[in-house]
C-alpha cells in the first residue's frame, strides 16, 4: 500500500507544477496558428492571462494522483514479484529484464484509468481554442465567433462524452495512448533507476532529494521527449470531437496530419514536452520517494 499512497503524492505534485506546461504541449499539437512554443505561450497569456495556462487542472488533479498510484503501485509491486518469484528475495535488486517488464505491465494498465482523464483534460484545454480553427471547412457566422464553451466543466465533460459516443467515447485515442506508454514507461523507470544508482554512492543507504530530482528529470525529459510523436496522435484524436470529428483512427491520423502538414508535424512540441517532462518527472519521483520514505519510518527506501 506504501506505493499506492506514495504515487498518489508524487502524482499531485507533478500535476501542479507540470500542468501550465502541459496546456501548452496540448495547444501546439492539437491547435492552430501557433508557430513555435514561444509564439504559443504569449499567445495564450495575452488572450487568456495566466490563468489560461491552468485550464481543465482541477481534474487532472483529482484524477492523475489517483492515476500515478496505480501506475507506481503495479511497477512496484510487479518488479517485487517478479524479483521474490526469480530470486527468492523481495529485497534483490533484480535486473533490466525485471525492469522492462514491470514498466511494460504499468504502461499496459496506466491506460486503462489514463485515457478517459487525459481525454477530458485534453478537452477541457482545447475548447478555448476559436470554434472557426477547430474546423477549418466551417464558414462562421457573426454570431457564431462568440461561440460558448461546449463544456462547463470536467463532470458536464464526461457526461456530455457519454451521452454522445457512449462508454466507448471515453477511450478515444487509447490505442495511440498504448503505443506512446508502453515504451514510454519503459524509457522512464529504467533511466531513472540506472541514472539513480549510477549517481548515489555505493556506501549511501538512502537516495538523497538531489539524486532523486536529477536521476527522475533526466529521466523525465527522455521519456516525454521520444515519446513526442505518437503523443501528437494522441492528442489529435482525443481534441478531435470538441466542434467536429475529422480522425476515423489511429492510421487516419497519421496520414492525414502526415498529408497536411509533413514530416515535422509529429515532432510538435517535441521542445516543451522534454522541457516540462524534467520538472514535472523530478517532482514525480521525488514526491513519490519522499512519502515511501516516511510510510516505511527507518526501512530503506529503494531506488525503483
């Protein structure tokens, strides 16, 4: 349960100072008429002030620390297993292929609870984009510039979701979600339990906050940065639907972003996504590590 508890702490940490950033990844991928990340933050503080940059966070907050429990919980407890089944010993360090695994189960799981709170993240962050640029075909009308937001909030989100595309809706994008988490996961316990162990002295019982803030950014930053291109997917398929639905899939996607806008269009906020992914990761872990630290009392805290 330690686990549990300690990535539900390491979750909301990570959402608060992570999620300005986030706005920003989402409305370059998804959006329209931003030429740079730059371009697109000064956009959105003139238009929105600062409190745009926090857009749809209420449910991320809610929603991803329940999100970040499950995920560390099962890598935890699934390295533990396996390490105890092979080695007999639940305290062994176990090896790469213990750690691939059990990044690969959680990234499997992640998008079970996952999907459906980015889907209405996402949507909650998109709809103060101009209803004209979420369909590019639409000839507006006078009156329909000041189109309201299509969603009050995250509950009137979901529910409008499901009254629509039924249950199913709420999992558009899960398959592009599986294929950026899968090895994205993978590409984020693995670096950060080799960059941890490489940076902590042998004789050194206990990772310090240093150790974990440097080993879980870097980490962090590789994770998000190599997974920017299916994230773009992903983001396209989950904010298509706000106004108009243009993606039949996964593939559909692909090609038609591929067809419009070339090559570069799956490196869309390949910047922000590895800027943010080191402060919002160092917070991650260190929040995650931290709170197992003091749930166990004197017990050793491992580097996972």
């Amino acid at each position: 349960m330690e686990d549990f508890v300690a990535g539900w702490i390491g979750g909301a940490t990570s959402v608060i100072v992570g999620h300005p950033m986030d706005t920003v990844k989402t409305r370059l991928q998804a959006g329209t008429g931003y030429r740079n990340t730059l371009n697109c933050i000064f956009t959105m503080f003139k238009k929105e002030g600062v409190t745009g940059f926090f857009k749809g966070m209420s449910f991320p907050l809610a929603s991803i620390a329940v999100y970040s429990s499950v995920v560390f919980g099962v890598f935890s407890n699934t390295q533990k297993f396996l390490i105890q089944y092979r080695y007999g010993d639940s305290n062994d360090s176990g090896t790469l292929s213990d750690l691939l695994l059990a990044s690969t189960v959680s990234g499997v799981i992640s998008v079970g609870l996952g999907s459906p709170v980015d889907l209405i993240k996402i949507r909650l962050q998109m709809q103060t984009e101009p209803f004209l640029k979420a369909n590019l075909h639409w000839k507006p009308r006078p009156k329909d510039l000041c189109h309201p937001p299509m969603y009050r909030g995250p509950v009137h989100c979901m529910t409008s979701i499901i009254r629509k595309e039924g249950l199913v809706g709420l999992y558009r994008g899960a398959s592009a979600m599986l294929l950026r988490d899968v090895p994205g996961y993978c590409l984020y316990f693995i670096p950060y339990a080799i960059i941890n162990k490489w940076i902590t002295p042998d004789d050194v019982r206990t990772s310090s906050p240093y150790s974990v803030c440097l080993s879980g950014g870097i980490a962090g930053a590789i994770s998000w940065g190599t997974a920017t291109p299916m994230d773009v997917i992903k983001s396209r398929l989950q904010a298509d639907g706000v106004y108009s639905n243009k993606y039949k899939g996964v593939m559909d996607c692909i090609c038609q972003s591929y067809e419009k806008e070339g090559f570069k269009v799956f490196f869309k906020g390949l910047t922000v996504n590895t800027i943010r992914g080191f402060p919002m990761s160092a917070a991650m872990f260190l929040g995650y590590e931290l709170t197992l630290e003091i749930l166990k009392g004197d017990e050793t805290v491992t580097s996972h």
